[in-house]
C-alpha cells in the first residue's frame, strides 16, 4: 500500500482539522516545525492562519529556505487560505516583512474577501473533483488577480480566481478542512502518492 506521509505545517493556524482531513483521506499525517520533521515527510500541507505570522515563524524556527528547495525539488504542497498566500510568486499588497515560498505563478490579494465578520460559506465547484460542488468556508479569505500560463485555475467564485494548481503544488482560497468533506484532501493525497510512484521509477 503507498501511504504517503503527509506533514502540515504546525507553526500557527488550524493544523488539528488538517492532520484530521489527511487521516480520513488515507495518509499518514504528522505536524512539521522544524527542518529535520520536514525532510521526513512526502507533502507538505500550509493551512490557514495569519500569513505574516506563519511567514515570520517559518524564517524563525529555520523552516523556510528548506521549504523553498522542497518546493523547487518538485515536493507536492497544498496551502489554503494564508497557505495560498504562502505559495502565490507575489503578493500584491504584502506586509512588511512577509515573505511567500512561492510555487505558483499567480499574484493573490489578500483578505479581498473582506474581514473576519464578513466570513461566508459557498458552494464551489472544483475542477478535478467529482461529485457535488465543495462547500467553501471563507475566512478573511485572498482571492487570485491574475495567474500565468504554468498555473491551472481550478475554481472559481463571484468571478474570482480560488482554487489554483501548477505542477505539484495545490492552494485554495477557502478551508475545506473545517467542513468534513476530504475530496480536496483526497486529491492532494493523490497527488503526493503519483509523485511518489513517480520518483520510485
């Protein structure tokens, strides 16, 4: 059986609801924090969460220049929310001191959704996954301005861009870990097991 382990980066945001979702979809899921934790594991999952923080805490506990070779190496990553954000080439209104992985050619707006108050649920559907539409919980979610030709838009909502793949990396606008439904999780365990497969060759 390839099960793949699956790390989610445990430095701030819901990290709990993401080990859970990648259980239920058949990876081993543990918390990563440190370089040597990050080197052990197949994929890498960013979550929600505030993305100056998580990007400041990376840089402080020595995680972020050896998730940015990762990324480049071809390791799959699947970020929402301020994990989007982590993985957007550019920002376009980032904070001062924020830094991104990178990973996707796309430029994100962050909280363009609006505030914590005006966080919302919406159906979305998803290219790549059957069945019904996903429920989409947006928390002072970003939103895609624009992406470039290597980037795959995935979804769509209110005619913004919200779900985006390039190569081996994964980010989505909402949290689908807060919902039950682990199709996207589903389909990121399976990116990370064919690239497995595919390194095993």
């Amino acid at each position: 059986m390839n099960t793949p382990v699956i790390g989610v980066l445990a430095l701030q945001g819901d990290v709990r609801e993401h080990l859970i979702a990648l259980a239920a979809a058949d990876a081993v899921a543990r918390p990563v924090r440190r370089p040597e934790e990050l080197a052990e594991v197949d994929g890498l999952v960013l979550p929600g969460g505030e993305s100056t923080t998580i990007s400041k805490l990376a840089v402080l506990f020595g995680v972020m220049e050896p998730l940015r070779a990762r990324v480049r190496d071809g390791m799959p990553v699947y970020g929402t929310c301020a994990g989007m954000i982590m993985l957007a080439d550019k920002i376009l209104d980032p904070r001062s001191g924020q830094e991104t992985i990178g990973g996707i050619d796309m430029i994100v707006r962050r909280n363009a959704f609006g505030r914590q108050n005006e966080s919302f649920e919406a159906a979305v559907d998803v290219r790549g996954i059957a069945g019904d539409p996903v429920e989409g919980v947006f928390i002072r979610a970003p939103w895609v301005e624009s992406v470039g030709a290597g980037a795959e838009v995935l979804a769509e909502h209110a005619g913004h861009i919200v779900a985006v793949r390039q190569g081996n990396v994964l980010a989505t606008s909402f949290h689908p870990e807060l919902t039950g439904d682990h199709r996207v999780h589903s389909l990121f365990v399976d990116m990370v097991r064919a690239n497995r497969t595919a390194e095993s060759l």
